[in-house]
C-alpha cells in the first residue's frame, strides 16, 4: 500500500469508500488497486453490494427532484466551481490516474486538463439550453417547445482514460439538470472517486453524484433493469455493449454506447512521410496503443513502404519505456497481464500466416506489463490483427495499390469510430472522407486526441451525435406544449 503522503499534495483526494448521497461507506468487502508499472497493490477500495447499487439509484432519484430546479446560474457555478478545483489539483490527479492506469504522467496531465473543460464547457453551455416556438397552423394556437432533464442517468466508464471519460459524460447530465450514478471501472476507481470528492466540495448536493465500485455485472444488470434509471451511457467493448442494449429493452432505457475501434490510417503516395510517421507515432503509441481511436491498421503503397517503414522505424527506437512516474517515459506498461498475452498472440498468430516481425515483438526488458513498441509488415487480411483491436503498441502494416482498393481494405470492419489518412491531394481529401465510414475522419493528422471526439462511430461504436454522450441535448427530453388562445 502507498504511502500518499509521499506522493500527493492533496491527499484528501484519496478516497476508498462508496460515494452515497455524500457519504463514504467503507464497510464492505475490498478490492485491490494495482499499479500495472509493478503489480503491486496501491490501494483497497470498497465493493458494493446489491443494497448499495439500489441506494445509490434511490439517492439520486431523491436528488433530482432537487436539482432539477435549481436554477442555471446556481448549475453553472457549481460546474465552474467543480472545474476550478480540478485544476488547483492537477498535478496529484494525474499522479492518480498514472499510478492506476500507466500511461506516462505528460499524459495523464493533459487528460486532467481536458477533463475539466468539459466542466468548464458545460457550465456555459447549460445557460444557452433554450426552447423554441413553432409556428401552428391555426393563428390561435402557439406550439412551445421546452427542454427538461430526462431523470436519472447511470455512467459505466473504461479504465484507459479514468478521469475524461467520467467528467465528459457527467459534466453534460448534470449541466442538463439530471443526477448520475457512476460506475468506473474496478482497475481505476481512484480516479472516479476523486472527481466524486471534489464534486461534493463544489457544491453539488448530495446524491446528485454518486461512485460505486464493485462486480460489474451486478451493478449493470441492477442498473439496466431499473425503472428509475432512464439513461446508460457506456464506454467499453462491444460485447458487452451488447448486453447491455439488450438488458435494457424491458426498461426502454435511453442509451449511449461507445464501443471498440478498428482505426484505418492510410498513406497515400503524394503524402509528406514525415508527417505521416510522426502522426503515427502519436496515435498509436499514445497510453501504450490503449485507447479506442489509435491507429489499429496502417496502410501504405509499395511505392512508399521501404521508406515509411525505415522512417518508422527510427522512431520506434527512440521511444523511451518505462514506469509512467519518470520523467520522458513515452510508453509505459499495459494495464495487465491480459493485455500482454494478447499482444503475443496476435503477433504469434499474424507471424504464422506471414507476417514478418521488424522490431519488437516481445515483453519488455523491464518485464511486469511492459510490452516492447512492436513493427509488423506483410500483414494481410487473413489474420486476427486485421480484425481485433490490438490495444498494444503494435504498428501492423498492410499494402494497397488503389484508392478502391483501400476504402474497401478500411471499411471491412463492423465498428467506426475514427479513422485517418494523409494525402496532399484536395480531391482526395473530400472523396476519400466521404468513402470512409467512420464517425471521424482525420485529415493530415496523426491524432485525433479525446477532447476533439465529439460523438461515437456510424457503425457498432456508438450511435452517432443523437445517441452521443457528450451533449446537453443527450439528457434531456423535449416537451411539446400547445398554447390555445381562442
């Protein structure tokens, strides 16, 4: 166990408990907290039962009631508030979500600071929720339109980006009006109960934010068969995305899912390869390749691939691996030991159909969840790397010869979230963003970093901006109201 003192400036941030209606309940049954950097445990945090998931529904319930009619300048300060504070501690809040997640503390900073505009955001945008009048048909009529919180909403969060995925969901629906109930994920949860403290110091009532931590298929399953619950935003896997959609049938739950990635990133010919290989390098081995809109699949011409490839390469070997906490780490440890034996069989399995393995390839000298940046050329189509989000820092290449060739090569995927490519070609620009069906498309760029994601994929990643859940209109319901003056 940690001694935070040790580490944090703030250790008030430092919470273990359930966070209920504003109370810390840690009388249960514990669950370890492990740094992946060197598997050992930095902390227990407490486990929630089924009684504590119906208390946290039925708090919050009892606190929307409330804050549904608070007024917008109140929310608006309570947001400011929240975000300000998030700042004042942005050193020791990064210093969390490295200590729980890996990823290099240069990271985890910013993820802080992104985190919190979208407090910031929110707590302006909530003053611009406006209504609207139709015009009617019949002149003595008028047809208002007004914007009201949908209830109770529930938030089920990854542990790769622990801080900006909660305050992006949370920030609108309590911008909205609505309260929430968070679920972070068991590996991470230090982050999310952090964000719960420093909520409760800004003034936001008690229950309108609560954190339980605990068995992930009992707190969905309660979750999702709750009439009271009316909205389930979730970031995640789309297996269990899945199962969540389908548990939330019988309840008509409002939803919001963002699922795996499959990212194309494409270099065309006439691109400057320079850029290309410093955009990859960015995007694929942001968080150890762990995020959900990295670059999953690399697409080069034969024309360009020695060249990338060897540009590429001397990148790779200047990437600096090691313990997040260390100052010029560029790639730090995968979550678990899961995630490394994934890893290798994905390369094992793409080397027996091919494949041929340039650098890497193996568990880094450091050992514990340390995976050395991997180069794999002469992929193909055939093997699982083409298929599976490889949430590792492995480039796998593949060749194309024509633009048609490649849109087909980049669409043969059932999920869309992000995608990129570089060209210098205008006409390019547009025909082949129109071709790609992804929900975002990066042009010339390497890095479609979180903060700039505004909404999920066109296909199995998420439901587009109306099924989002990063806008105020995704928390509220529209109330037609038809105004007789005869």
């Amino acid at each position: 166990m940690l001694n935070w003192q040790q580490f944090l400036d703030n250790t008030k941030l430092v919470n273990t408990g359930l966070l209920i209606d504003g109370n810390w309940i840690s009388d249960r049954d514990q669950i370890d907290v492990i740094n992946p950097a060197d598997d050992k445990r930095i902390a227990t945090v407490a486990k929630a039962t089924t009684a504590d998931v119906e208390l946290a529904i039925d708090s919050a319930a009892a606190a929307f009631l409330k804050w549904k009619t608070t007024g917008v300048v109140e929310k608006s300060k309570v947001l400011r508030r929240w975000y300000e504070l998030m700042l004042e501690n942005l050193d020791d809040l990064a210093k969390l979500v490295t200590l729980e997640c890996g990823k290099p503390l240069s990271e985890a900073q910013g993820e802080i600071k992104y985190a919190a505009k979208y407090l910031e955001w929110f707590s302006e945008e909530l003053r611009r929720m406006d209504g609207d009048i139709i015009p009617a048909n019949n002149p003595k009529q008028r047809s208002l339109v007004i914007k009201q919180p949908i209830g109770v909403c529930a938030a089920i969060t990854p542990w790769n980006f622990p801080s900006a995925m909660l305050a992006r969901k949370v920030g609108a629906a309590i911008a909205a009006g609505c309260t929430m109930i968070a679920r972070p994920s068991s590996q991470t949860p230090l982050s999310a109960l952090a964000l719960g403290y420093l909520a409760i110091q800004a003034g936001l009532p008690n229950g309108a934010f609560n954190v339980i931590n605990g068995d992930s298929e009992l707190i969905a399953t309660k979750l999702c068969q709750s009439n009271i619950v009316r909205k389930l935003t979730f970031t995640g896997s789309t297996a269990v995305g899945s199962k969540l959609y389908r548990e939330s049938a019988n309840t008509l739950k409002r939803l919001s899912l963002e699922l795996g990635g499959n990212a194309p990133f494409i270099i065309f010919d006439d691109a400057n390869l320079d850029d290309a290989v410093d955009g990859l390098i960015k995007s694929k081995f942001r968080n150890a390749g762990q995020t959900c809109v990295c670059a999953n699949r690399v697409f080069v011409t034969p024309k360009i691939q020695d060249t990338f490839n060897a540009k590429l390469l001397t990148q790779i070997k200047q990437l600096k691996i090691g313990n997040g906490l260390d100052a010029g780490i560029n790639v730090g440890p995968l979550i678990n030991v899961s995630a490394i034996k994934h890893a290798k069989n994905l390369i094992e399995e793409a080397l027996a159909k091919g494949a041929r393995l340039v650098y890497g390839g193996e568990v880094h000298k450091l050992g514990h969840n340390f995976f050395t940046p991997t180069l794999l050329t002469n992929c193909t189509p055939d093997m699982r790397i083409f298929h599976e989000e490889i949430f590792a820092p492995i480039v796998a290449v593949y060749i194309f010869n024509t633009d048609a060739e490649v849109i087909t090569l980049a669409n043969d995927t059932p999920v869309g979230l992000a995608s990129y490519f570089y060209t210098n070609d205008t006409k390019r620009v547009f025909r082949i963003a129109e071709a790609l069906e992804y929900g975002i498309v990066g042009v010339n760029t390497g890095m479609i970093s979180a903060e700039n994601v505004p909404f999920g994929g066109i296909k199995h990643s998420g439901f587009g901006r109306e099924g989002s859940s990063y806008g105020l209109d995704d928390y509220i319901d529209k109330k037609y109201i038809c105004l007789d003056l005869s």
